[in-house]
C-alpha cells in the first residue's frame, strides 16, 4: 500500500530534523570525546562520565535518527530528543559545575529545535522545563569544581561547550527563519496559482498557467501537460510553459513512451537522467532531441484516477530535494484537478449548446451565432448572412410506422447529412422535433443560399438505412436574408419559416426564398405558395 504523499512542510521538517540531529549529534560527540579524554588522560572519573554521556548521546542520535523518524511523527522525534538533552545537560553540570554558563546556554538548543515543531501546549510545559532546569544548572556553579582536572583545562572544555552550544542556536535560528520563508513563498505560490486558475475557465489556459507554476516552483527550463484519455489511451497536450512546447509536442500513445504508462499506472514519478545509459532508451532520446539532460516525470490524479502526467525538462545536473519535489506534487495535483474541471466544463457546455440527439447546435447557440453574423455584417459592406429553415416532410408518418426509436435515428442521420453541405464557418442546428437551421455567413451573391438549399435537398433526398429499412424523406426549406439592415436573429428565422410553410404549401420537397408578401395572412395567394419564381424543386422534380 503506498503511503500518503508527504506536503512540502512536512517534507522540509522532516528533512531538517535529519540534518539538524546529525549535526547536533556530531557536535555531542565531539564534547565528549574532549572530556572523555581530559578524564581518562587525568583520571577524573566525573569528566569520564560526562564523556561518556555525550558521546552515547550523540551515537545514539546518529543510529536511530533515519528510524525513528520513519516511523514517528516529527513532535514526537522533537519532544524526545529535546528532553534527553536536557536531562543531560542537567546530570553533566551537576557532575562539572565549571561549566554552568555553557551548559544555561546549551537548554536553549533544544528550546530552539522544538520552537517549529511542537504543538502551544507541549511548548509552553518544554519552555517551563527548560527555565526551571536553567536555574538549577546556574545555581551549580556554587558547587565544588572537579579537583583533578586543572583550572585551566576546566575554562577550556567551559569554553568549547560554550562555542558549540551558542553556535547550535544560531543555526536552528537560522534554520526555522528559512522555513518560513520559504512556506511562505510556497503559500504565495500556491494562492496565485489558485487565483489564476479561478480567473478562467478555458482548458488551454488552464494546463498554461499550472504548467508555468510547476516548472517555477522546482526550477526546470520548460514541462508540458499531458491530458490521458482512458478510452483512447493516448496522451494529448494540455498546456505548456514556454507556450510554444505544446505546439512542438504532438500527442503520444502509451506503447510509445512506456515511461509514460509507468508513471499513470503506478502513480509514480520518474527521473530519466541522459547520460544514464540504465534509463529508458526513448526517453532518452526525447531528451537528447531536446537539448536537455534531465526529465522529471510526475502523475498527475484527480479523484483516484490518473488524468496525465507533467513533464518536466532542465539542461544540466540539477538536483531535486524533498521539499521542491513536495510542492511539485501539490501543484500536480492543482493541474489534475484543472485537466479534469476543464473536461467537465467542456462537457456541461457542450450539453448546454448542442442538442443531445444529434449533437448539432441547439436553439440557444445558433441565435447566439446568428446575432453575431448580423453584427459582424456592418464591417463587410457587400457581405450577406442566410438562414434555411428546413422542416421534414410528413416525419409523423415515419414515427407512427416505424417507431420513435428509428424516428430519432433518421433525426440522427438528417444531422449527419446537414453538415455535410455548409461550409465550416457555417452552423446547423436542431430547435427541435424536426425542424433544423442553416446559418451562412458571409455570402457573396443572393444566389449562394439557394445554391446551398439546392444542395441540402438533394443531400437529404437519398435514402436512408434504419435497422435494415430503406426510408426516404423530404424536407421544405424556407431561406431568409440580410445584409447590414438591423434585423434581429428572431426576425430573419421568423421570415424563414414563413418561407419554409409557403414551400410546403407549394407541394414539399423544395425551398422558397422570403419575400415581404409572405406576411400576408393564410387565404391569400402568397401564403399558398404562390411564389414560383423563388422556388427550388426537389430532385426527382
């Protein structure tokens, strides 16, 4: 089972601690060794003792320090070692009272160690601890001094621990004030990246922002996005900093990088290093093409599944400590959550657009569009924008015979067979039941939208295959135009479905164009389709 990924707080503390209780071990080891020799060299046996004491204090730092560690929580590391020391330190003065000063300095070592770590509770009973046990260690220099080991000597192991102790607190100072800085750099990070995100909701943007994040937060030249389609298996470019990488890099199957599906099926990272001749040969090679000799391979999850991977490049050695790589997995995640949102919000808008039988454009987006066309007329003098309103002849009956189910998929077909005419700057859409639009736009002539309408009749004349059935079907098409006039979108398809009931009058099949005599009310001879000279006769005629 793989553990929970370390943040990178706790990766940083955790790495700290390591370093922090190597060094104070070596320093323990050091005093002690001083004393221990002082004692066995004069025969003292008190700096024997206290010898010996740091010493096993400062070995036994260095064996467990990797395990405990490991398997305990940096508090609990922190709080043990911080009262060892100092019980130490207590039982070391009482036995050399000379060195009462370096040791009153020495309780602030683990008072510093413990600052960063250790919960308001656990401190203040560790500060109470430490000022109590700095009383007693001052009050012990009262005491009579080791008669054996000279004055002098005495002075200088005071000194020594002296030196060590003050040299310790500074460091941990030191240390706890880079930390800080650098969460909050990270926190900052973090938020803006959070803050980008929140800015907009376009994918391509999306996978730019976190891939620019990633490759600032853990230094690399450059990383690109990769999305996963499960049901493809292949990898797409999703975003990429600089920018222009993902233009460079065309989309890749598993079986073609192979460091790829390890990284998505493990949830591992993976560091290909190019002058490793151990490493995978394409990723290799991928490096080499580059110009960059090092690739960090990171996954990326959302909700329990894999949804990509980062890839980052650099040009010469670079090392990678815990906590950058810490962070580059929080941001990973950042950038999964923003592949799949991004996905989600493709879907929601496509639903919200289009219509779900046949996948075209539905009422709200196609009189979106048409009013864009009419507007966009008044910068293209002489430009003309078209609407075909097409309406299947006598799809009840096909409905009633054949069912609903064969009725929806001729609907699917007519669909299929609509976008086949238009050009890809034009739109089709479904409002519903039967009835489909055509928006053209910038047309030259008056005679393109009948050419068009030409086209659409013959297109849907043929027949159609449904589970086996041979079907044919017409439609009655009514076209509607303007140039720059002021007409609205709900005007130019209301003119063309005034136009469309005057082709089905004129006997279906065939398209009439509108004419302002078409307002004239059912009765007269206009609205029975007495329009001839716009009429487009079906195919078979």
């Amino acid at each position: 089972m793989r553990g929970t990924p370390l943040s990178p707080d706790e990766a940083t503390r955790r790495d700290q601690i390591r370093r922090v209780l190597g060094l104070l071990g070596a320093a323990a080891v050091m005093f002690g060794l001083m004393e221990l020799a002082a004692g066995l060299g004069l025969g003292s046996l008190r700096a024997a003792i206290v010898g010996a004491i740091w010493v096993g204090f400062g070995a036994g730092l260095g064996l467990v320090r990797g395990r405990i560690l490991g398997r305990t929580s940096v508090p609990a590391v922190v709080g043990t070692v911080a009262l060892a020391m100092m019980i130490s330190i207590a039982v070391g003065t009482l036995l050399q009272p000379s060195a009462a000063s370096a040791a009153a300095t020495a309780l602030l070592i683990p008072i510093a160690l413990a600052l960063p770590h250790l919960e308001t509770r656990s401190l203040r009973g560790l500060m109470l601890l430490a000022w109590a046990a700095t009383a007693g260690v001052d009050a012990a220099r009262f005491l009579p001094a080791d008669p054996v080991l000279p004055r002098g000597l005495l002075e200088l192991l005071s000194l020594w621990g002296l030196v060590l102790a003050t040299g310790l607190v500074l460091y941990l100072l030191y240390q706890s004030s880079e930390r800080l800085k650098a969460s909050s750099r990270e926190f900052g990070r973090l938020f803006q990246l959070s803050s980008d995100l929140a800015a907009t909701t376009d994918p391509g943007v999306l996978g730019g922002l976190v891939a620019r994040h990633l490759a600032e937060a853990i230094g690399f030249d450059d990383c690109v996005i990769y999305a996963f389609a499960l049901e493809t298996g292949r990898l797409t470019p999703f975003g990429s900093h600089p920018a222009g990488r993902a233009l460079e890099t065309e989309p890749t199957s598993l079986e073609t990088r192979p460091a790829l599906g390890r990284v998505l099926r493990d949830r591992v990272r993976v560091v290909i290093d190019a002058a490793d001749a151990q490493t995978d040969p394409t990723e290799r090679s991928r490096l080499r093409a580059l110009g960059r000799d090092l690739t960090l391979l990171l996954p990326l999850v959302a909700r329990s599944e894999p949804v990509g991977v980062a890839e980052l490049t650099i040009s010469g050695h670079h090392a990678v400590d815990e906590r950058r790589l810490a962070l580059a997995r929080t941001l990973a995640f950042e950038a999964a959550m923003a592949i799949e949102n991004g996905r989600l919000y493709q879907q929601l808008r496509h639903l919200a657009l289009h219509d779900p039988l046949t996948g075209l454009a539905n009422r709200s987006l196609f009189f979106d569009r048409a009013e864009h066309a009419l507007r966009r007329l008044a910068r293209h003098e002489g430009a003309l924008v078209a609407v075909l309103f097409i309406d299947l002849d006598d799809f009840k009956a096909v409905n009633d015979t054949l069912g609903h189910a064969r009725g929806d998929r001729l609907l699917a077909l007519v669909g299929g067979r609509l976008r086949s005419v238009l050009r890809p700057a034009d739109t089709v859409a479904r409002l519903g039941g039967d009835e489909f639009v055509l928006l053209l736009e910038d047309l030259a002539s008056d005679e393109e939208a009948l050419v068009v309408a030409r086209r659409t009749i013959d297109a849907l004349a043929a027949p159609y295959d449904l589970a086996g059935q041979s079907v044919r079907i017409s439609a009655s098409i009514g076209v509607a135009q303007r140039i720059a006039d002021g007409a609205t979108a709900a005007g130019l398809v209301r003119e063309a479905d005034l136009a469309m009931y005057s082709a089905k009058q004129a006997g279906k099949g065939c398209a009439v164009r509108f004419s302002p005599d078409l307002h004239e009310p059912l009765g007269t001879g206009a609205a029975r389709g007495e329009v001839t000279p716009q009429r487009i006769e079906r195919p078979d005629g």
